[in-house]
C-alpha cells in the first residue's frame, strides 16, 4: 500500500562542468533514494538542452516533479524585517519593500523569501529577486530538453535543506565550490540568511596550474585531480591554487561577516562551521586548507551514521552530490526553503490529463479497490439473504404440512398461507368468542347447564362472559344453595373456583335469597 502513494522527485544540478541527477521516492511515511547520476559536459559551450536530453533518456530519470535552481550571480537577496510576522501580510508588504530599495520594476521582477524569524510583534525574512528574463531564458532551456521543473529555487539558499538531514546545527557556512563559480549559503540556526557567489572555483585552479606548469587544460585539469597540488609529504602545495584557496577562504569570512551584520544578533563568524560540498571540493586537504585560512572548523559534508535518513547517501560520495540532493529534498517533506521563481505568466501550469495519470493514480486505484469491494459485499449480501429467504420457505411450509396435514397440495408461498389461514382463525375467534381451553360462549353455556344439577331450585337471572371471568346473578330458596351451587361448579372442568363474591340478599317479599356466582376462566396449565 505505501508503494501506491510513492512517488519520484528529481532534484536536477545543471552545472557548467557537468550535469548531476539525484531522485528521491518520496511516501507518507519513507523517504527512500533512487538513482543518482552524473554526466560531463565535455564541450562547456555546447548547448546545455542537448546534454540533458541524454543524460535524462540514457538513465531513464523520472521528470514528472524537478526542482532546478537558478544561478546564485542572477539572484539578489535582501534582509527585510517588519513589526509583524503573519505570512499573508509579508506576502504583500515584501514586494513593495524591494520596489523602494532597488532600481527595477515590480513588472520586471520575481521575488520570493523565506523567513528568519517569526515572532508575535516582529518578522525577520530574506528575500531574493529575480529578473523575469533570467527566469524564462532558463526555463526555455530545459522546455527544450522535455524537462519541464515545477520548481525554480535559488541556488545557494537551497543547500540549507542538507541542514535538518545531515545534522548541521548551529551557525553553518555552506560552501558549494563547483567548477567556474563557487557559492556561499550562511545558516543561521537552521535558516537560510545570506547566498552569494564569486566566479573563482576549480576552473581557476586549472587555469593556475596551466600557467605554473606550461601544461594543457586536459593535463593540468588531470594533475589538479590526481597529483596532490596541496601538497604531499615530500612536495609542497601549488602556489596558484592556494591564491584561490585564499580568495576563496576571504570571501567565506565576508559572508559570514555580512550574514552577522543583517542578522544583529551575536557572533556569528567566529562560531561557525564550514561545511563543504561540490565536485572541487573534494580535493585532497582542501579542508585543511581552508580551516587555517579563516581559522573555523572546516569540513566536508558526511552523514552521520546514527541519522534517521543515513541510507540517502548509502554508496556515494554526498559532497559531490550534495547540490543536487537538496533540489531533490525541495519537493519532499524535509524541505525547509519553499522558495519558487516559476510565478506569474511563467507559473507552472499542469497538465489536467497527466496530472490524473500521476498524482491521482493511487486514488483512482484505491477507488476502484473499494468499488471492487463494494460488489464483493453486495453480492455476498444477495446471496446469504436468498439463503435465508428459503430457508423461512421451507420452514414455513414444514409448519403449513404440520397445521393442515390433511392438505395434499402444499400452497406455493407457505408463509402467505399461514398467514391467510392465521387471519381467518382469528375473524372466527371474533366472531365465535373463544375462550377457556379454545371454547366459545356457547359451549360454555352448555356445559354450565349441564353442571348446574335439576334438583337444584337455583334460577340463573343473568350471564356475563369476558376472556378472564364468568359472572352469573343468581336466584334460590335458601342460603344453603348458593353453597351447594359453589360446590357442584367447582368440580366441573372448566369451573374450578367458582365462589359467592359479595354477600347474600334476601328478599323480604318472597323469602328467597340473590347473590353472584365469580367463575374465573383459566386456560389449561393454570396460566392466567
């Protein structure tokens, strides 16, 4: 089931010196890696399309969700910090901010932020602007490769989504030094502050080494990488690259020294650590270098091995990579910029159909899941109740051949019958006046009759019947036939208990006495 809702995000390093790939599949609860890919542009001035339509067919990448960044030297970032921190007010306040403080247009601009800091009565953010014309120049490019990106990052502000993953904590200086410009991003307590980048980096080592030694670009480029040009036991570092180490380490402390002065808040040179990625950065003691140039602890970008996300970086290098896998985490949930320059007429426009195809495809799967359950349960619904139905059928007609044994042909619908045959019992019972043990009124009567001896001088005035009592006014002689009359009815079948309710009258006139006979009638068994 999690494989369902697993999805492919691609973070996409087009560099100058090469192209670097990382996919990440990402789930509600997993964030698992994918493929990670690199690709040499050989011929720098080539077009870059066609060698990201190769190196995207040739390791079949996944291009539905891209996240590229645009160039850190065609970005501008500014520190704005206003008396509130709701983030549909900065939203509108934001751009008018960087209308006052550059000289362009709101019309020919994109400007996106993140924030510093957001507390009740204050908002502390960073914003960088964009020119719409860089945005769309770079978006043309790869529209031509058939990689459409959804997002357009700022580079250098994205490497602080390495933070959280990679455990950097505290003030951090990320330092990506890539082959033509190497890019500065400072961490301030986990926040992107400040992103700039200066045009020395591994081509500029080449170029000293050309210039050192007389050699080719092909050679010097190949002793650069393999022939410890910062030194070895026994041989000394190249003084060349180790003049753009130091421009390199000058420009570090910079950063760090205008991040503490937009910030205002405590040192912030003097405590951070410099952590470095890219493809010349993996020069031999390059860290060493660098840490006695600007005397802060230097190091290369590492997983540490208790991290919860260690199996990204499982079997590859995360320096070289590290760009790359931070436009990948972009679009997972570990992002921390949210950074996009793909806005106005230049928005990412979905496609309805391709959109159903990929996003809502695990919808549609699990819909049609249910619906196949669904008729499952209905289905097995009909057929437990057809069961049952003519299971009461046949029980039904066992009762009907019980009740009218005498009946040859049994009824098709037996219960219907009974219920036809209950119907007219019960209209002959109205009608008759059922009583005691199934007997009518008149059955009654009949055998009160025969009960009451003809000896005895007892004259019956009147008779009331109901379901629970007989009640019989009575005439005699004398009193001793009121007792007699008792006695004879209570040892007759259906009048046991019969008795004398209310006192006996006598008659002045005729000398004879009245009372009332009570004959409760109870059905058999005793019940009431």
């Amino acid at each position: 089931m999690a494989a369902l809702f697993e999805r492919s995000v691609l973070g996409l390093d087009a560099g100058s010196h090469g192209l670097k790939a990382v996919e990440l599949r990402v789930s509600p609860r997993n964030l698992t890696p994918g493929q990670f890919r690199i690709h040499p542009r050989v011929d720098a001035t080539s077009n870059v399309s066609d060698h990201l339509q190769r190196f995207i067919s040739m390791h079949n990448l996944p291009t539905d969700q891209v996240a590229c960044a645009l160039p850190a030297h065609q970005l501008s970032t500014r520190r704005l910090e206003f008396p509130f921190s709701d983030q549909r007010r900065l939203a509108q306040a934001i751009p008018f901010e960087i209308e006052a403080e550059t000289p362009f247009d709101l019309e020919d601009i994109f400007v996106d932020w993140n924030i510093l800091v957001a507390e009740r009565a204050r908002g502390v953010v960073a914003a960088s602007l964009a020119k719409k014309e860089h945005v769309s120049s770079l978006l043309e490019g790869f529209e031509a490769a058939g990689c459409v990106p959804q997002v357009l990052e700022a580079e250098g502000l994205v490497l602080a989504n390495l933070a959280p993953v990679f455990g950097l904590e505290g003030t951090q200086l990320m330092v990506d030094i890539g082959h033509e410009t190497t890019t500065f991003c400072a961490l301030i307590n986990g926040r992107p502050a400040l992103a700039r980048s200066i045009p020395v980096a591994g081509r500029a080592m080449t170029e000293a080494l050309m210039a050192e030694f007389g050699l080719s670009y092909e050679d010097a480029e190949q002793h650069k990488c393999e022939g410890g040009v910062l030194g070895r036991p026994g041989a000394g570092a190249s003084p060349g690259v180790l003049a753009v180490l130091d421009r390199i380490a000058r420009e570090a402390m910079r950063t760090l020294e205008a991040a503490e002065a937009r910030q205002g808040e405590g040192p912030v040179a003097r405590e951070a650590t410099i952590t470095l990625v890219g493809g010349s950065a993996r020069l031999e003691r390059i860290d060493e270098i660098l840490a006695r140039r600007t005397g802060l602890e230097t190091q290369h970008l590492r997983m540490p091995a208790d991290a919860s996300h260690a199996n990204l970086v499982q079997g590859i290098d995360p320096v070289l990579f590290g760009p790359a896998l931070a436009l990948a985490l972009r679009l997972s949930g570990e992002a921390i910029t949210r950074m996009n320059f793909r806005q106005g007429d230049l928005a990412f426009r979905q496609n309805f159909v391709d959109f159903f195809n990929r996003e809502l495809r695990p919808t549609a799967a699990l819909a049609a899941v249910l619906v196949v359950l669904l008729l499952v349960s209905t289905f097995a619904t009909i057929t437990l109740q057809n069961r049952r139905t003519h299971r009461h059928e046949e029980a039904a007609a066992q009762l009907y051949s019980e009740a009218f044994p005498d009946r040859e042909i049994a009824p098709a619908n037996p219960s219907e019958a009974l219920t036809g045959e209950l119907a007219a019992a019960q209209q002959r019972a109205e009608f008759l006046g059922l009583f005691s043990g199934n007997r009518s009124a008149l059955a009654l009567l009949a055998e009160l009759s025969n009960a009451i001896p003809s000896d005895l001088d007892v004259r019956v005035t009147e008779v009331n019947i109901d379901r629970n009592l007989i009640r019989l006014d009575v005439e005699a002689e004398g009193y001793e036939a009121a007792d007699r009359l008792t006695d004879v009815l209570s040892e007759t079948d259906p009048f046991q208990g019969a008795e004398v309710a209310g006192s006996i009258k006598t008659d002045r006139k005729s000398g004879g006495v009245s009372f009332n006979v009570n004959i409760p009638l109870a059905p058999p068994g005793g019940e009431a």
